[in-house]
C-alpha cells in the first residue's frame, strides 16, 4: 500500500484525528501545490482540477478540522482521485 493509500485509508476511517502535514502530504503526492492564501487559508491547486481550500489549524491544534477532511475526501472522490 502506497503512502498516499494510506492517508486516504486514514482519513475515512479517524477524520478528526488527521494532522495538516498528511493532507499536504497527500495533495503533494496527488500532484496539487500549495499557493497559500490569505493568513491560515491554503489553497492547493493543479491544472486539470478546480482548486479546493483548506484552514490550517491556528493555536497550536494539531489535527485539521473535521469538517475540512470530510471536504477534502468528498473533493478527491468527486475527482476521481480515490
């Protein structure tokens, strides 16, 4: 199983416990790259897909917000991603 398997098995099975990096992780592997955007706001982006933002978590939170991974995963479902 290839790592980018991994953080998607990861995600659908624990999204509240899912860290900042293993989604950066995951979009870099998928092809996308960060353009950040306005303070904790990132953007990822890749040329065949429309872009899809991401709050990074402020205040020394860990884990990303649950609402943010279920967006992700819906988002690289509806890519064809996964």
């Amino acid at each position: 199983m290839s790592k980018k398997d991994k953080i998607i098995k990861k995600i659908r099975e624990n999204p509240s416990g899912v860290r900042f990096e293993e989604i950066e992780s995951l979009f870099s592997r998928l092809g996308f790259r960060k353009r950040k955007g306005s303070s904790s706001h990132c953007i990822y982006i890749k040329e065949d897909a429309p872009p899809i933002m991401v709050v990074k978590p402020h205040s020394g939170e860990k884990f990303a917000a649950v609402v943010d991974v279920k967006k992700i995963l819906e988002y690289l479902e509806e890519m064809g991603y996964v």
